[in-house]
C-alpha cells in the first residue's frame, strides 16, 4: 500500500494522544499520586488533545473531496471509518469537560469531570480500537486482516502515550515517577513483542495468489500486459514495493527507534532522556507506521503481475 | 433480481472495446465526467470503470495467452458498501446494483482498499469514487429501444464475450450460461461473493483426420476418372 | 452472416421487475434534446455502421448500428473512442504554408485562407499538366477513396499515382485475383457460419476488424475448430484451438507440404479441379524453347484438354467434356504436352515438400503438418455440408445443390509483408482449391463486387500527354510482358518503378519508394509530390530515419530535391511538418464521403453493399474535405470529366459528383437507390436524392442476393449475369482458377530469353523472373535473408497491429492512449535468457540497415527465433498534440528505422532494388532480420531521438486535465434514511 503522510501522521499522533490521556486518565483516577498534579495533568492532557487534533486534520488531508467529510459519520451502522470519526468526535467534549474541570479545580475535580475523564478514556480506547478495525476488517490486505491490527495499535498507542506521559510528569514536576516509566518500560517491552510478532506472522506467506485471482489454479501465470501504461490509480494506491534491502534496514531502524532506543533511554531513568526517548519513539513509530503501509499487500496487485499477496 | 455480467475467457481477445465504450457512455452518464489527467502529457492517468489485462497461462509448450476484462463483480458480500463512511457507497436492493452517489462521496479511498477486484477508481478532477455502474442509464432507460437496454460494454462487445442478464433468474441466459460453461468467481476465497462470473477457456474440439486411403508415391500411381466438366 | 440482433436480456419475469425499478429513477438523458444519426465509422479502414447520438452539437454517443452489415452492433476500443479524435488537440484549423525562408521540418508554417491555398495549387498543377503530368506524383495512405483519387490522377494525365496498398497487402490482393478472381483482404471471407476448420494465417487485426471478431465467436459457439498459424501469441492467436509458432516467411513451405501430404494421399476435390479450375489444361513441355510451360492451344484461341471420353483435344471451356487431369499427350504437331494437374503433382510430390523436409525450414513439427492436412481433408471430405438450393452453372445447366467442403482460411500481412508473400499466398489458395473450398459452403466467399475473372481486365496506364487523360487507369493487371510501364530500354515509366523489370505485376504501385527514388532522380526527378492520408514521414516509411533527411535533401541550387510537397491531412501528424503546402482536413464525423462499390466496398459475401458519410458535427475550424478539394481541383484544371462541353464546371461539389457522375451509364459511386426515384438498384439513371435515400437508410445500401447466386459464383450463371449488369465484370463467362498461371510463365520465359516480347537485359532482372514467376506456388527464402547473414542477424523481427489502435493516428486520442503509449520488443523468453537479456531491460536491435534502442519484454508466446513489437507506437515529440517528452516519444520506437526500402548492399545491381516482393513489389516489412545486445548501463530510453516538432500556428495548448461530458451528469441519490438505517447488505 502506499504509505501516504497524512495518514501516518494521522495515526501515530492520534495514536499517542489517545494513548496518554487513557494512561492519564487512568492514573489519575486510580490515584496515582505523581498524577495528581494540575500542571502535569493539564499539560499531558493539553498535549494529546493537540495530538488527537492535528492527528484528525491530517487525516483530513487525506480526503480528495473533504467538503463531504462530514457526511463520514452517516455509516455508523457499518463502517469502522464512521465510528471510528464518530468516537474521534465524541471525545473531544469529554475530553474537554474533563480538561475543563481540572484546569479550574486542579486534580481533584471530581464528580461530573471524573465521568467525563473516564468516558473520555473509553472513547480514547474505543477510537483507537475502531481505527485499527478499519485496516483489520479488510479482506483484501492479508498483512492487516488480523486480530494483531488492533493488538498493534492499541499498544503501541498505550506505549507512546505511556512514554509521553513519562516524559511531561518529569519535565513537568521534576522528579520521574517510578510507576510511569515502569509502566512505560512494560509497555515498550510489550509493543515491541506485539511487533515482532506480527513481522513473523506476515512473513508467512498466505493468501491469495495470482492463480486465485485469475481463476487458473493448475499452472503458473504470468502478466502480459495490465492495460495501461502509465501507471493508473490502482498501481499508485496498491502498488508500493520496498526493496528486500531496504525493508531489512528500514525494520531496523524501526526497532531501534520505536523499542530499543527508548527503552534503553528508558532504563537511565533521566527524565531529560525520556523526553527524548518519547520524541525518538514516535518518530520510530512513524516508520512504524510506513513499514505497516508498505509491507501491506492489497490482493488487487495480483492482477498487476504480483505473484502472491 | 441479481444483475451482473458473464465474461466469455475463451472468446474475449482482449480488443479493449468494451474498455472504452464504458469509458465513453459513462463520462457523460451518471457518474460522469472520467476525468483524464495529463491526457497529452507523459503519464496520462484517467479513472476507468473497466480495463483489461492480459495473462500467460502456463510454460510452453503448454501455455495459453488469456485476456481477462474486469469490472465491478456488483458482490454480493460487497465489503466495499460496508466500509463507505458516508454511505455514498451502497448496493441497490432491487437489482443488487452497487453504485457510489457521487453527490455524498468524501474521496477517502477506503471502498478501493475494500475491493478485491480493482474496480474502483478515484476521478483525479473530482476527487469522488468512480466505478461500474452497470449501466443503470441505460438498462433502465425506457426511451432506449428495448434491445439496446444493456451496457454499453455488452452491446458493443464484437466478440459477444460479455453477457449481461439477471442471476437470480435461472432460466437467464447468464445462469444457462454459468451453468453449462462452469462459470468461476474470481478469489472465492475472500468471500465477496461476486456476482460477475468467469467462463474459463474450453477444451480444444477434437478434430477427425481423414484415414489416408492410398499413398501414391508418383504422379503414375493417379488414374483420371471421368467427371464431366 | 447470422448474428442475433441484441433482444432484451432480461426474461418476462425480470422485466417486469426492472419496469418498476425503472419507474423510480430519475431520467438521465433529455433525449427530447438529443439527436441520432447515422454514418460511417473511420477510426479504421473496417467501416462500421455507427449510430451517433449528439447533443449541442456535441458528442454524447457513438455506438455501433445493429442493422448494419459488417459490424452488427458492435464496435471496437477505436470506434468507441471517436469523440477523443474530434476534440483532439491535434486537429488542424487552417490551410498552412511553410513559411518562406525556413526549412521543411522546421514546422514553421503561416496560415493562409483557402482562396489562397487553392490558386497556388491550381497554379502549380495546372503549369505541370500542360506540360509533364508525371511531375505530379499523387500517392494516398489508408484512405477508402480511391476510385475518387485514382480517377483523379487519370483525368489529370499522371501514372504516377497509387494508394497504399504497394506497401500494404498487394501481395494478398495479386495472390488472390491473380489465382481465383478474389482475395483475402478486403475481397473476402470465411464462411463464418457453415465453416467448420478454419485456419488463420498471419493476422492480428486486419481490416475486417470488428467482422473477424464476430465471426470468431460464431465458430466457437459451433465448435468448429480454429487454428492460427502466427510467431506470435496474442489477440485472435490467444483464442485459437491451436497455435501454430511457425517461423517467420516459410508459410509457403508449410502450405506446399500440406499439399504434399494432401496429394499423397489422393485427397483433392478431382471433380472441383475439373470443373471449376485449369489443372486440366494442356501445358506446352518444350524446355528451353520460345513457348514452353504455356497453354497448349493448338488452331484454337482457348487452352486444350484432353477429352476422356471423345478421345481427342477440345477447348477446355466447352460445357459436358471429360477432361483428363492427368497425364503426357502429344499435340498433332508432335509437341509433348501435360496436364497442368500432372505437372502439380510431380512438383509437389517431391521429397523438398515432405513434412520432415519441410519441418526443418518452418519449425512446424512434421507430425503436426501431416496430421492438420488430414484434419482439413477429413472436413473437407467426411464432413461435407450441402444447401439444398437448385442453381445454374455457368454452362446454364441445373444443379440441385451447394455442395460446402467446410474449410477456410484467411490470411493477410504475416504472409504479405514478406518477399515471398505473392507465392506464400498463392501456395494457400492452392491449397483451399485442392480441397474444393472456393465459393462453397463452408469455404472462402468472395464478396462483391469479386469475384472477378482471372486477373481483372483492366491494364496500367503508360502513355501520358500534357492536358490529356490516361486512357485507362494508372493501375492494372498485367498478363504479360507487354503490359508493363516500361521504355523502350526497359527502364521503369512510372516514380515508384511499378510495372518494371524489378516489380512487374505491382498492381497496387510501391508508395514506399515514391520519395526515395524521386529524391535519386532515379528513374527522374518531379516537381510536386501530393499526399493524402499518409504519414511517410514516419511510420509507413521504410528506413524513416533516411526518409526525413531525404525529405529535405537540396539540390546544389539549394532548392529542394522534390520540390514542393501538398499534403492533405485532418492532424498535426510528423508528415505536416515535412510538407510546403498543407490542406486540412475535415475528421470523418464532419464530412461526406462514400465507401463505393467501384472500390473495395462494404459487401458482404450474400450481399452487395455500399455506405456512406455524413457529418454529425459542423466543424469549428477553417477545413475542407479531401473529397471537395479533388471536385474542386477537377473543375478548376478543366479534366473532361468534370466540365461540361464548353468548359463549365460540370459539379457544383463533391455530393453533387457522387450523384451525377456516370462511369457508364447508369453506373456510379454508389449503387444504391439508382433510378429517378431511387427504386433501381447496382445500376440505374442518377437519383437527385440519393444522397437523402442513404440518410434514411441508415447511411448504407445492402442488396442480399438470392438463394441461388450466394455461392459457386465464378460458376454460377444466374450471379454472373448480376455482376455483369451491375459493371463488375465484362462478360458472363466462367471465372476459371488459375492454379497454374500462364501469365506468371510468361514473365518467366521472358527472363529465361524465350519470350516474344520485351525481356529485361539485366542480369539480375532475369535471375528474378526465372527464380520467382513460377507458374505454381512456390516457397524461396526471402530476400533479406538470402542477402544478410543469417548467423549474424539471429532474429525474424515483425509487427502486430494492436487492436486499439490505427497507425500513427491514435496516439492523439486521450483514452487510446492510455492503453499503450509505450511499445516494447517482445522476445521469447527461452532465447532471451539464453542471450541474457533480461525482462525490462534496454536493448540495441540492429540490422544490415541501421539500429535502434528500446526496451525488452519477456513473454511465452513467442516463436524463439522472433522478436517483435506492436505497430506504429511510437511518436515524434510535438506531433499529434503530444507533449515532449511523452512515452511515445521518449521509450517508444519504430522499428521502421531498421527496415532499408532497398535490398541489403552487397555491391551488386541488386542493391538498386526495391526491398520488395519480386513479383508484386509489396513491400517486405517483415522479412527484416535482427540481432539483439544489451544496452550498456545507464543507456536507457529509445533511440534514435528526434527534436521535437512544432504545435500548429495558433494552436492552443493541450489540456492538463480533461473531462468530457456532452451534458451535466443526473446523478442516482441514495436517500438519507437508506444511509442511515440499512444495514450490512
Ligand atoms: N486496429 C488496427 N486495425 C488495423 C490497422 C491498424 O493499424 N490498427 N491497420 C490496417 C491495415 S493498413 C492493415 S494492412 C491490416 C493488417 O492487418 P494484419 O494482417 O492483421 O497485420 P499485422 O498486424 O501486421 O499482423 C500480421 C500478423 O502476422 C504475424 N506474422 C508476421 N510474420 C509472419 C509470418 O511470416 N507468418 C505468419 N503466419 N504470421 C506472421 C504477426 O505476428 C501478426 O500477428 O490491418 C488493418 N487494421
Ligand atoms: N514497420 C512497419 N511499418 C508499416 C507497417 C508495418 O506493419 N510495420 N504497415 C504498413 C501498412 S500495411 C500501412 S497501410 C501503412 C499505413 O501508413 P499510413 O498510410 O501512413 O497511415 P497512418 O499512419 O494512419 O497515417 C495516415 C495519415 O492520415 C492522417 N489522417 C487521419 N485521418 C485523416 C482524415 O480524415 N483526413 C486526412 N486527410 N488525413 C487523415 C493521419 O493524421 C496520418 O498522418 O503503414 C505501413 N508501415
Ligand atoms: S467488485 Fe469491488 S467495487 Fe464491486 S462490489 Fe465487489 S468489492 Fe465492491
Ligand atoms: S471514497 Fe467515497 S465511496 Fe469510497 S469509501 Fe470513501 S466516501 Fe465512500
Ligand atoms: S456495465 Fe457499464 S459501467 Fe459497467 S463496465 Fe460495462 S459499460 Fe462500464
Ligand atoms: S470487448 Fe469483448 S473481446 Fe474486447 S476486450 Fe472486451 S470482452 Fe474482450
Ligand atoms: S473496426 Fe473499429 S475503428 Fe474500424 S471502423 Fe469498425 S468500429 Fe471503427
Ligand atoms: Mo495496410
């Protein structure tokens, strides 16, 4: 598939948005005491919601014909791209309510802004969910018709949000709580386990091949010719290939920056670092993010001479 | 009803006509304009409803060249519809028809990941889906004359390679025709279940040679019979 | 040919169902505002009917007429794409003439009025018809209008004139009318609907485009078997039951051999050979001696036989006589005689045409060529269809029925485009005749108005006069030495050197050596060179690359070798640049135009048919028809037959010609609604509204013939007797094959010195005619390969028209275009990897002539020994309202630039001869040799490259983005609540 910007911005930065303020809210509410802050609350929680927002304005930039972006929510019934824009939207008011409250009553806001929180963090989790079914509900793309889409995203969304949270309760109120950052070790060690996971289980070669999709299942098939020459809409959209080469170094260069760097950050306990180690890992999960896009292999290339999704 | 087309792979020769006439009636049809972009330049790219590829079958000396045209299947499990956001992307439940309301379609793409076939296509101009329509113009259009109500594709097909009828009707033409030719789907395995259906090629007739009566070895061995000029 | 109409596809059942659905949409088209019309599709040279649905003088719709005869309904990807060619940005607008002081290609052109474009013409043709007509060399491209254009040139005084089909398939045409009065090409067809073998030899498109189309799917629904004999394996091949990878130029080695097997084995239709061909006539065996191989005639004028039965010499066109087909006789004066049957025989018979023999040379396995003869004689004899019909020979005796030996065939440029091809041709139809399956059910139909007897009569025009009309056409069907358009040293009459000593029987001329020899003033020079519809600057030129710097080659005078060049086109095609004079022409939505019965018309085998143009768009541009500006010329220079005793003008315009001119009486360019009133039909008195008659009828006229004149028509009396009244022919006479041609042994007696007539003195003249004018078949290697080395040039390199696209012309075209806009080299797989080349990757393709650079693509379908590419791809940068850098012009590539329009250089005389059937002077694209190199790294894109050439003055720029509609689009709303509320399904 190819790779396009705005929609890797879209679910990275979303992604960890939602992250953090589930692990926000949580923390908060379970009384998580270096989460009783005001200043790092409303800083974490000022931060993903900018995160969630750019997230969703990129996510508009994807659209070819955005004046009809609002019609997105009708499908709600069937589509994982509606719910997903109307959990998206849903969040924003009790995310705001309960931002609201903290800012003018501090942490412990209380009743109406403690539901709001939670229902905030649900829908976060909800989102999040719903966009990671609108890529495992395809059929058609093998690499992310599985139960470990969703695995993927909610991790890696908890694990960079966890990492942020880390970093603003450091920066914020000075000394680096414990319990975030083992918690954001945990959940590094857990998405970088969820990734390699899903690396060998596309590597598996499965589904459907040329033979399939042409109808000639005994012999070999070979394209002539696809019927264009200049490359159409279907070759643009589908037919992204990274060289064998290049995918070895790039899934590299992911686990470092997504995984290892951070956790080896991590494992400073500086909160200076961690800043950092957040920066690097969402930076790494951008490539993540382009590797997950790129590695994907959308069954309509079959019919442009691929011999296997 | 159940409409969808039969496609003939072994009388198809991949001339493109059907590619084109659909090209040609729907751009001032419903979904239309088809924009072209850069259509006089190096890379000219336009959304097509149809398009044909073309396959070798096989290693010599056992291979087969196959032209195989691909349109909307018009699925019936067409994930595609469930997955619109807006809804612009539905399947008619009179004729199972799935059509994309160009007036309610946001151009986000998801559909075209949907479908297995490649048959959407996203109009570079107007940012909206385009897809096969099959024709709702023109089979439906009263004032056409009745044998003229099929797609265009099917009327000008010059190898009667495309055949456009009701599925769920079995005394149809399209169902004789799956029926008696082992119509296929294409990649059953995803479960769309598409309409549209594939005739694979046939087996090649067996011919009779003539069982050589005498083997004359010169001229001398012919003797002249006598037939009247 | 029974193809169902289109009837409703949905049952009873259904269409009530979609009556109510229909109830429900909105109304998509305002067809209160639209307009159907009806004329003639030219995307390509099929002509299909096509029914036009416009709007605002726009557009909306072009479909084929189902009630058309030669498409039924259907039309092809070109057909479909015509609104692209109307609004192409390549159309021209205005007259243009180069600009004074610039140089030709330079593209530097001022538009001039018509008034002014027309006196300069005027001026420059009349100045050379009142002194030497054939300063003016007239020749015309794939256009459908020669009986107009040929006319033309004969009124004007010029023999310099001809179409394109020298370069084209006259080897399809010679072979056939030269054989059985008709031909593959445009003459005829297979029995689509009783044949149940059919064979296809070297076609991918073909001018029966859509009709082959339909045809195919009416044997596969018959299950009739279909096999293609091909190097290469796409389109029609694809489809085939069997696929035959023959190697290119040994078809006639194949065909001899299954004539050897058929012979062998006695299997041949004797009783067809005797009636309907001369295999029973008496040859004259007199080796070395004036006379020999021709027809033994004795006191009479008409070719002998032996009488079986009265046991003596009788004239073999005498009805109820017994001839013997075989054996040695001795004529009265003691001259020893054959019968041509005999002579066959023993010819073929020979080990040189066994399978294993011929095997070897072909590449077709011996087991196949012996099993597809016996496949074809079982059909042909086990599997004979008969048609009830009571008819009349030509003798006017009765017969009780059609007798069909259900095998055809049809074969065009695979067999054409080589040096062999005349012979390649004829060694196919002997094999059809061998089996009987000429004009029957089941076989080869001829279609009107052919068949014609054997060859037409008519003869090349040689003599010419200042201000005097040719006394017959320039083109004809020589027979014998005489005929040819020679000087009394034997040097050639005419540019192109048809009807010399090095092509003598090139009855459709050679347009391809047209510029080449007037830039060598060999045979002379010319002042004016008239082109219409042909691009010889670059796709139907040989050697184009030579071409164009021969277009613009200077005499030391500095003025130009050919002085002035007119061409006629409607696009900025790479040949407008390279002219002085340019005449824009209307698109063939915007004009009248008649595909006429005195040319190769729209007839199908059971009925006579002629069709029309009319425009369906005004044109917006400042454009004149072709057609006009030849009324126009033909009034304005005074030719006889345009003006009126004192002078006057005799047509207003061309519409008003095509109704009034009178070849003979009561004869004209269209055969349709003749009469008065319209009522007459072939033949009949002008009709003032004929033109209108053709309007209401769809714009065609189709004349089916009865039951009893649809078959065995070179024998049937009551047919013959229709195409003489309707001026196809002379006489009534049986129309007899010639599978042994006396006059092609006359050429040879002239070269062998034993003719009574002119004879060449060259060498090489004689060597050809002894070697190639066999009177029977015969297969040599072709020319190029004779003279290169084999070993050096591994590779057969030919084309494939692609079934979307028409030559150079639709490369303009916004949808045809996106289908291909690149062309590749395709190469065997096995023999790409054994020479390591690999998929995609650039390649030098060099022959004795010149090279080339393009790109590779490996494929299976391939004979190993061929590479080739589809036709006519590639483009000059600006040309067509291309952009620059356009695949067509960057990656694409001609192969034309490898094909030298002579024979390779060895320093004989031959290298001042035509690279050209020996025969015929079709030329030999295809018999090009190549070898294949990789390309270094980093050499990619093709080569060579050209500058890019210039936009019309004035043109606007192409458009980045287009999207054509006719009307606002009516779109289907799904409701809100259905969005809202449906579930999954
Ligand atoms: N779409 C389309 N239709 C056209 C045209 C066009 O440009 N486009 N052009 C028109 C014109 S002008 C013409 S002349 C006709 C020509 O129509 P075709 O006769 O179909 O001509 P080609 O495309 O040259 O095809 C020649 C075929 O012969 C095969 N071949 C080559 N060498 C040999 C050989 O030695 N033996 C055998 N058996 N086969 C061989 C090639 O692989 C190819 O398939 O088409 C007409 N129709
Ligand atoms: N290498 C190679 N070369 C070949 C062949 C091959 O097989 N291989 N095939 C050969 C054969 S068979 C043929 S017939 C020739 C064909 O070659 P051409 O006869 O040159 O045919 P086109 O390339 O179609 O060019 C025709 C010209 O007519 C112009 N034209 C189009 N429509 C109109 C119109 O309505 N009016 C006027 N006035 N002009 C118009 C076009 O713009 C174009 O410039 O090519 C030959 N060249
Ligand atoms: S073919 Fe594709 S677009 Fe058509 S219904 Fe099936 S999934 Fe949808
Ligand atoms: S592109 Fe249009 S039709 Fe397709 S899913 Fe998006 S909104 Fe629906
Ligand atoms: S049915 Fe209509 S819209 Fe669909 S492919 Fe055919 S012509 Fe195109
Ligand atoms: S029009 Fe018919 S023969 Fe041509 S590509 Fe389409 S289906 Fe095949
Ligand atoms: S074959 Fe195609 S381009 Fe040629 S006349 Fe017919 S429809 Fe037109
Ligand atoms: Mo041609």
């Amino acid at each position: 598939m190819h790779p396009a910007f705005s929609v890797l911005f879209f679910t990275v930065l979303s992604g960890a948005g939602y992250g953090l303020m589930i692990l926000l809210v949580i923390g908060h509410l379970t009384g998580l005491s270096q989460l009783q802050d005001g200043g790092v609350l409303l800083t974490a929680g000022i931060l993903s919601f900018i995160l969630i927002a750019i997230g969703l304005l990129c996510s508009m930039g994807h659209l070819a014909n955005p004046k009809n972006a609002w019609r997105a929510f009708n499908r709600f019934k069937t589509s994982w791209l509606s719910r997903e824009g109307v959990f998206a939207i849903a969040f924003f008011p009790f995310a705001l309510i309960y931002l609201g409250g903290i800012w003018s009553n501090g942490a412990d806001a209380g009743g109406i802004f403690t539901l709001a929180g939670i229902i905030a963090a649900v829908l976060a989790i909800v989102t999040l969910f719903c966009t990671s079914m609108i890529y495992a509900s395809l059929k058609t793309i093998r690499q992310w018709n599985t139960s470990l889409t969703p695995v993927n995203y909610i991790s890696l969304g908890l694990m960079s949000g966890s990492l942020l949270l880390a970093a603003i309760q450091g920066s914020v109120s000075g000394g680096l709580s414990t319990v975030l950052y083992q918690l954001a070790l945990a959940l590094v060690v857990l998405g970088a386990i969820a990734k390699i996971i899903y690396l060998f289980w596309i590597g598996k070669p499965a589904g459907s091949t040329i033979n399939t999709a042409t109808g000639f299942t005994q012999a070999s098939v070979r394209l002539l010719d696809q019927g264009h020459t200049s490359n159409g809409f279907l070759n643009n959209e589908f037919g992204y290939t990274v060289e064998a080469n290049k995918l070895v170094m790039l899934r590299l260069l992911m686990l470092a920056m997504a995984f290892i760097v951070p956790f080896l950050l991590l494992l400073t306990a500086n909160s200076n670092l961690i800043v950092f180690a957040a920066i690097i890992a969402i930076a790494g999960l951008l490539v993540e993010r382009w590797l997950f896009f790129a590695e994907a292999r959308h069954v309509v290339r079959l019919f442009h001479g691929d011999q296997q999704t | 009803m159940k409409l969808g087309l039969v496609i003939d792979l072994d009388t198809c020769v991949g001339c493109h006509g059907c590619a084109t006439a659909c090209k040609q009636w729907n751009t001032s049809g419903t979904i239309g304009p088809l924009a072209d972009k850069d259509p006089y330049g190096r890379e000219p790219v336009g959304s097509w409803l149809n398009r044909i590829r073309s396959y070798e079958v096989d290693d010599t000396p056992n291979s087969k060249t196959v032209h195989m045209p691909m349109s909307c299947m018009h699925c019936e499990d067409a994930d595609c519809v469930t997955v619109c956001p807006t809804g612009a992307s539905y399947k008619r439940l009179e004729d199972g028809i799935v059509l994309v309301d160009q007036d309610k379609c946001m151009g986000c793409n998801l559909c075209s990941w949907a479908c297995p076939y490649g048959a959407r296509e996203l109009d570079p101009e107007q940012g909206t889906m385009k897809k096969c329509t099959l024709c709702v113009d023109r089979i439906y259009d009263e004032k056409l004359p009745e044998a003229e109500r099929q797609p265009a594709c099917v009327l000008t097909c010059p190898t009667k390679s495309r055949v456009f009828g009701d599925f769920d009707d079995p005394d149809s033409e399209v169902s004789k025709l799956v029926r008696g030719r082992a119509g296929k789907q294409l990649m059953p395995e995803l479960g769309y279940n598409p309409v549209n259906t594939y005739l694979p090629p046939r087996n090649k007739p067996v011919q009779d040679q003539i069982d050589p009566a005498s083997l004359k070895d010169t001229v001398k061995g012919w003797v002249n019979k006598i037939i009247a000029r | 040919m029974s193809i169902t109409k289109p009837t409703s596809p949905l049952n009873e059942v259904s269409q009530i169902k979609a009556n109510v659905i229909a109830k429900d949409l909105p109304a998509f088209e305002e067809h209160a505002k639209q307009d159907i019309k009806y004329t003639t599709c030219y995307m390509c040279a099929c002509r299909c009917g096509i029914k036009v649905t416009v709007e605002d003088n726009k557009v909306r719709f072009i479909q084929g007429n189902p009630n058309h005869p030669i498409n039924k309904g259907v039309l092809c990807a070109k057909g479909n794409s015509g609104i692209m060619k109307q609004y192409s940005p390549a159309k021209l607008s205005s007259p243009l003439l180069r600009k004074p002081g610039t140089e030709r290609g330079a593209g530097e052109f001022e538009e001039i009025s018509w008034d002014q474009a027309l006196d300069m013409l005027e001026k420059r043709l009349k100045r050379i018809r009142e002194t030497d007509p054939k300063q003016l060399a007239y020749f015309t491209g794939r256009d459908q209008m020669q009986a107009l254009t040929g006319m033309w040139a004969s009124q004007f005084g010029t023999i310099n004139w001809a179409a394109h089909g020298g370069f084209c398939s006259v080897n399809m045409a010679a072979g056939g009318l030269y054989t059985m009065g008709h031909a593959f090409w445009e003459f005829g067809d297979p029995d689509w609907e009783n044949t149940k073998y059919f064979m296809m030899w070297g076609v991918a498109e073909d001018h029966s485009s859509n009709p082959i189309k339909l045809g195919l799917k009416r044997l596969k629904e018959r299950g009739a078997k279909f096999v293609s004999v091909n190097p290469v394996r796409t389109g029609y091949q694809a489809i085939a039951d069997e696929w035959v990878a023959i190697r290119p130029g040994t078809d006639g080695i194949l065909a001899l051999s299954m004539a050897h097997v058929l012979l062998k084995h006695q299997l041949v239709d004797e009783e067809f050979l005797i009636r309907y061909t001369n295999s029973a006539q008496l040859v004259v065996m007199t080796p070395g001696k004036v006379g020999d191989g021709l027809f033994y005639r004795g006191d009479s004028e008409v070719p002998q036989v032996w009488d079986q039965v009265k046991e003596a010499f009788v004239d073999s066109n005498l009805p109820d006589i017994t001839p013997a087909l075989f054996g040695e006789y001795t004529a009265p004066d003691g001259t020893p005689l054959k019968t041509a049957m005999s002579i066959l025989v023993e010819k073929y018979m020979d080990e040189q045409y066994s399978p294993e023999v011929a095997a070897k040379e072909c590449g077709v396995p011996a087991e196949d060529i012996e099993r597809m003869a016996l496949e074809m004689a079982h059909v042909a004899f086990k599997e004979t269809i008969t048609i009830d019909v009571e008819w009349t020979d030509w003798a006017g005796r009765k017969q009780d029925k059609f007798i069909g030996r259900p095998v055809s065939m049809h074969a065009m440029r695979g067999i054409s485009a080589h040096s062999n091809g005349f012979q390649t041709c004829r060694a196919i139809h002997m094999l059809q005749t061998l089996l009987g399956t000429i004009d029957c059910p089941g076989g080869h139909l001829a279609k009107p108005p052919f068949p014609k007897h054997v060859p037409p009569g008519i003869k090349p025009a040689k003599e010419m006069a200042p201000n005097t009309p040719l006394k017959s056409p320039p083109l004809g069907f020589p027979t014998c030495p005489e005929d040819l358009a020679i000087n009394e040293d034997g040097s050639p009459r005419r540019i192109d050197k048809a009807y010399s000593w090095d092509a003598p029987i090139s009855c459709h001329g050679l347009m391809h050596m047209v510029i080449s020899n007037a830039v060598k003033g060999d045979p002379y020079k010319i002042d004016t060179l008239m082109l219409f519809m042909a691009n010889m600057a670059w796709n139907s030129s040989m050697n184009t690359d030579q071409t164009i710097d021969m277009l613009c080659e200077k005499e030391d005078s500095g003025e130009y070798k050919i002085p002035f060049i007119v061409c006629s086109d409607a696009f900025n095609s790479e040949m407008v640049a390279y002219s002085d004079l340019v005449l824009p022409d209307t698109t063939y939505l915007e004009r009248y135009d008649t595909i006429s019965m005195l040319d190769r018309p729209i007839s199908e085998p059971h009925a006579a048919c002629d069709s029309v143009r009319i425009p369906v768009i005004k044109p917006d541009r400042n454009v004149m028809s072709w057609q006009e500006v030849m009324v126009e010329m033909a009034g304005r220079l005074g030719f006889p037959a345009f003006t009126k005793e004192g002078g006057e003008r005799k047509y207003d315009d061309y519409k008003d010609f095509i109704v009034n001119f009178e070849k003979e009486p009561g004869i004209g360019f269209l055969a349709g609604y003749r009469g008065k009133d319209g009522e007459k039909s072939l033949r009949g008195e002008p009709n003032p509204r004929q033109w209108e008659a053709y309007e209401e009828n769809e714009g065609f006229f189709e004349m089916h013939f009865d039951m009893n004149q649809r078959y065995m028509r070179h024998a049937n009396l009551d047919y013959l007797k229709l195409a003489k009244e309707a001026a196809w022919i002379g006489n009534t006479n049986q129309i007899v094959i010639e599978l042994y041609s006396e006059k092609l042994q006359k050429f040879r007696l002239a070269g062998q010195g034993l003719y009574d007539g002119p004879m060449p003195t060259e060498e090489h003249h004689k060597e050809r005619l002894v070697k190639y004018f066999d009177p029977l078949p015969i297969y040599y290697m072709p020319l190029e390969e004779q003279r290169i080395d084999r070993d050096e040039y591994p590779y057969h390199a030919v084309n494939q028209r692609p079934m979307f696209m028409y030559h150079s012309w639709d490369s303009q075209n916004a949808w045809l275009r996106q289908i291909m806009s690149q062309n590749y080299l395709f190469m065997n797989r096995v023999a790409a990897e054994r020479d390591g080349i690999k998929d995609l990757s650039w390649v030098w393709v060099e022959s004795h002539n010149g090279k080339i650079r393009c790109q590779v693509k490996l494929m299976e379908g391939t004979n190993e020994q061929t590479v080739w590419t589809w036709n006519a791809i590639a483009k000059r940068g600006g040309a067509w309202g291309l952009d620059g850098d356009v695949k067509e012009n960057k990656d694409g590539f001609l192969m034309n630039h490898l094909i030298s329009e002579l024979l390779p250089q060895k320093g004989d005389k031959m290298d001042r001869v035509t690279n050209s059937d020996p025969v015929t002077g079709q030329a030999a694209w295809y018999d090009l040799r190549v070898k294949i190199t990789p390309a270094a790294p980093g050499e990619t894109g093709s080569w060579p490259s050209y500058s890019d050439l210039k936009a019309q003055p004035n043109a606007e720029p192409s458009p980045k983005m287009l999207s054509y509609s006719s009307h606002k689009n009516v779109n289907l709303l799904r409701s809100l609540s259905d969005i809202l509320t449906r579930g999954n399904k």
